[in-house]
C-alpha cells in the first residue's frame, strides 16, 4: 500500500527524516562495529557508552538520523568474538537512544525471518511512542545464510524472500493502524483475531527504510519503502544522477508514490586530500581484516544481487574494506562538503556516514557542517535552539 504523505500526519511530519535540509545526514551501524574491515587499534568498537557518546555528538551537530543495523552472528565461521558479530539488538539500542537524544531519527532494521510481524509491530509502536514518533523501520529480507541457519529459518530463493517481506510488512502496517481485530491467512503467515495496541505516534506507521538492489529489491523498496538506499554504483556524478533517477521515475510512474534516495559513504577527513587518502590506505589495504571481509564478500555475493560480476568484486575490494562498498568521501573539509554537493545535485537525499573512529569523525565533520549550511545544501542549525 502506498505510503500516506508525511504532511497529512502531525507527528509523522516531525520525523526528521521529513525535515526541511536538502542533505540529511545520519550514522550508519555505531550499535556494532560499522562498516569498516580494518584491525587498526582506533577502529570502533560498540559499547553503550560509544553508542551514546556518538549519538548525542550528532545530535548536536544537527544530524537526522542513526541506523542501527541488525547482526546475530559474525561473518567468519567459528570465530564467535570476531567485532562483525559483535551487536548490539538495535531495536533495544533504538529506546535507548531515543531517550539520550533530542533530534534524531533512530532506525531498527529487522530481517523479516527473525522476528514474527506481531513482535516486530508491537517493538516498533513502543519506540515510537518512547521517541515522540521519531521512530522508522529498516526492512530486510535476510541474506546471512549463517544468521538464518542459526534461528531454523530456510534460506528462499532471492525473489521469494521479497514475497516473504512483502507478507510481513503488510501484516505489521495493518496491526499498526486498525482498530479492529483481523484474520489473515497467506504463504508464510496465519493471523487469528491479530491486533496490537497502543498504535504508534506516527499514522499510518512509522517511515520505511528499505535497501533494494536488484530489480525485484528495487520495485518493493519504490512500492513500500518511505527511504531507499542504495549502493552508489559509480563516482561519477552523472552516473550517479541516472541512477537515482531511475529509482524516483519507477516510484512515480508505477506506483505513484515519491521517495527519498539515500546511500551510506565512509569518510576519512584530514588536513589535506594527501594525508586523508594516507590514512585510507593505511586502514583498509596495509591493515584490512582479510578472513572477515573474504567471508563477507563471499555472503553477501552468494544470496545476493549487488555485485555484477567478480571481476567487478576484486576491483572494488578496498571499497569494501574502506565501507562495506559505500561511496568514498575522502579529503579536507572543503573537500568533502564539495562532494556531498555534488551527490545532492544528483538528486540525492541523504547519507549515512561512517568512520573507522566515529568520536575522532564526527569530531572533524564539525567543521563541515557550516560548509553545508553555506552551500545552501542544510539549514543553519544551532544545538540550544
């Protein structure tokens, strides 16, 4: 069902993701370790102290939004301490959050195999409610074989785990909206008198987030999905500009709805290009975690569609241990905001960001915001206002 417009709802008009910045901004996976594959000493490691440390410096630098993605075992068979299994349950995290902070958006990502769409509709009416409806849903499908194994959830076939979602989200949107009780009888799930109180803040629901890559990813993150992310698949602007493009025309012309397109960027900010693009190499080249990104890369490949080809897969490998294959923001400040222009002329909406340290990160991006601000590209903002 096609998302009612943001401005019709009151408190759904308040979320930040609906805020009025040209760029949004956000956090990407402080819950756990992030997105780089890196053994340097700096690199991030979850605490609850980090989370809030990180979350309330954004806050206060005026970010939209923190993304906390879901995670239940580590990509190297075995290795039970390796940091990528080590999470955070972001939809516990989210509550917490959502009252250390003032602002931000906090997002839980659930994969549909794991969670029953009753639990799931009744975690996310709470958090909302806990928030002051700043809440939203990250939706995935499940790809982790190892993670699914894990919880005695069969692996389907690509399309079939949208089908799957598809059956989910539509269950959790009905219990967050109507009054009465319901019976739904479908492929993968049986409601008997289904109904969940109290309803979130925000009507219809909370926003949707959904990452669709693949034909079959992208027409039901156009169909469902309030914010689409996607993986950008060139440096090039006009590339880049053909890509979002295409995302917004299906939404309009097929099924008459208007999304927003974001994409997650790792950032490595220094004095000059030279030293930033050092210290890139020194992360994720001379200290990449081979096993861990192998293991990664091999997953992600096998169950799903974003990689075109492996050829295309071993050139890109240091994006993937730069972060997880995100688009490169690499420089000075003036440096990095130039680029975060040039991606908003592309048409895109909003970037989550993420750092090998996000303290010493956000600590630097402090002196990229006015240059935003400046560029007509976000609104002045001050934390006491």
């Amino acid at each position: 069902m096609p998302a009612v417009p943001a401005t019709l709802d009151p408190v759904r008009a308040r979320n930040p993701l609906f805020g009025a910045n040209r760029l949004k901004l956000g956090l990407f996976g402080t819950n756990g370790k992030g997105a780089a594959q890196t053994l340097v000493p700096e690199a991030y490691r979850p605490s609850w102290e980090a989370s809030l440390q990180t979350a309330r410096m954004a806050d206060a630098l005026g970010f939209e939004a923190v993304l906390a993605y879901a995670r239940w075992k580590g990509y190297i068979p075995g290795e039970t301490r390796h940091p990528s299994g080590v999470t955070l349950d972001p939809f516990t995290w989210c509550a917490g959050i959502a009252q250390a902070t003032r602002r931000l958006a906090v997002i839980a990502t659930s994969h549909a195999p794991t969670l029953h769409p009753i639990t799931a509709a009744k975690q996310c009416a709470t958090i909302d409610i806990i928030s002051g409806g700043r809440f939203a849903l990250n939706v995935v499908g499940g790809w982790n074989k190892p993670e699914l194994d894990m919880f005695g959830a069969p692996m389907a076939e690509h399309d079939a785990r949208y089908d799957h979602l598809q059956e989910w989200l539509e269950i959790i949107q009905r219990l967050w909206r109507e009054e009465a009780e319901f019976d739904h009888e479908g492929p993968f799930f049986r409601i008997k008198r289904g109904s969940s109180m109290p309803k979130p803040l925000q009507q219809p629901g909370p926003p949707i987030v959904n990452a669709g890559g693949s034909d079959r990813g992208q027409r039901f993150a156009c169909e469902f999905a309030d914010v689409c992310f996607l993986i950008l698949r060139s440096e090039d602007t006009a590339d880049i500009a053909a890509q979002i493009a295409a995302y917004k025309d299906m939404a309009r012309r097929e099924y008459g709805r208007d999304v927003q397109v974001w994409t997650y960027a790792y950032c490595v900010q220094r004095a000059s290009r030279a030293e930033a693009e050092e210290y890139l190499h020194h992360y994720s080249v001379l200290h990449e975690d081979g096993p861990s990104l192998d293991a990664w890369i091999a997953g992600v490949g096998s169950q799903t569609r974003i990689f075109a080809s492996p050829e295309a897969t071993r050139a890109a490998r240091q994006r993937f241990a730069a972060g997880a294959g995100g688009s490169a923001l690499i420089g000075t400040a003036g440096d990095i905001a130039a680029r975060l222009e040039q991606l908003s002329e592309a048409g895109l909406d909003g970037v989550l960001l993420t750092w090998v340290d996000f303290v010493d990160g956000l600590g630097r991006f402090a002196e990229v915001m006015p240059m935003l601000e400046a560029r007509g590209l976000r609104e002045a903002f001050s934390p006491t206002a």
